[in-house]
C-alpha cells in the first residue's frame, strides 16, 4: 500500500513538474531605440510657422 502511494504521488509529481514547464513565461518588452534622422529637420525656419495655404473659392 505504501509502495503504491509512493510511486502515484512521485508519478503526479514529475506530471506536475512537466506540465509546469509548458507555461509560457513572461519575457522582458524588448527596448527600442529612438529613430534618428527621421524628423523633417531644416525644412522650416526655426521659430517661424508655415505660411497658411490660400485656396480660391
């Protein structure tokens, strides 16, 4: 009876342990970085807003 007990409780143990292990587990978000060059630099004066668009109608 004690065998028995022994080799379940051990066998749902290692059943346990392997289905523990197939969880997925939480990963670290992935740092980008920043982009460069992609801002429109030079394309207006600085400290001067955009002329405003004139449409006849």
């Amino acid at each position: 009876m004690l065998k028995s007990f022994l080799v379940i409780s051990s066998s749902l143990a290692m059943i346990g342990a392997a289905l523990a292990a197939d969880l997925p587990q939480p990963q670290p978000v992935p740092v980008e970085a920043a982009p460069i060059g992609k801002a429109p630099v030079g394309k207006a004066p600085v400290g001067k807003a955009p002329e405003p668009i004139v449409t006849k109608g």
